[in-house]
C-alpha cells in the first residue's frame, strides 16, 4: 500500500492533535519520504556490493590484460627501433670508413702534388 502525501498529512495532523507539533515532526522524521519501498534493505547492499565486487574484479583483470598486451606491443616496437637505430650505425660507421679513407687518398694525392711542384721548382 503506497502512502500518498495527503495520507501523510492526515496522520501528522493527528499525531500533532495527540502528542503536540514536536513530537509529531520527530515521529515523521522516523517515516521514509517515498515509503518503505524505496528503502534500501540490507540484502539490497550486499547485493549492491556483490555486484559492484564482480564489476571491480571484471575492471581489474580486464585493466591487467590491457596492460600485459601493451607490454608486449611496447616491447616489440622498442625491438624494431633497436633493430633501426644498429642498421644506422653500421650504415654511419660504413660511411664514415669511406670518408676517411677518401680523404687519405686525397691527402696522399695533395702530398704527391707537393713533392712533384718541389721537386719540379728546385
């Protein structure tokens, strides 16, 4: 049976006719604004709390195996960079061999040069 406001007022007005008007307002203030049911029982919390538990193992496994997964990816990649960063350094230390022993050619032709114009003035 729901209880209609007018219900409500009616019971006040005769509590407050019996016991007085502060008596009255403690007694509604015991009496739910909505009625007893939207009164939240004990079974309802653990119901609410089994089912918040379930969802927070749900979230938890569910955040471990996304992390576990971009553990993986994130390893992969920083293999390939790895993999990317010891071909340029051949590529650079290859290319820096030849530079070097082109500006030994260079230098040997220059001192050749130098020795023929030396030997050509004295």
């Amino acid at each position: 049976m729901s209880i209609d406001e007018r219900a409500r007022l009616s019971l006040y007005q005769r509590l407050e006719s019996v016991l007085g008007a502060e008596e009255a307002d403690t007694m509604m203030s015991y009496l739910p604004p909505q009625g007893w049911g939207e009164v939240a029982t004990k079974g309802d919390l653990a119901l609410l709390r089994g089912d918040f538990d379930s969802f927070h193992r749900a979230m938890h496994s569910e955040l471990r195996a996304q992390s576990a997964q971009l553990r993986v990816e994130l390893g992969a990649e920083i293999a390939d960079v790895r993999s990317e960063i010891a071909a340029v350094r051949i590529e650079l230390h290859r290319g820096l061999r030849s530079f070097v022993l082109s500006l030994v050619a260079v230098m040997v032709a220059l001192a050749a040069g130098q020795m023929a114009l030396i030997a050509a003035i004295s």
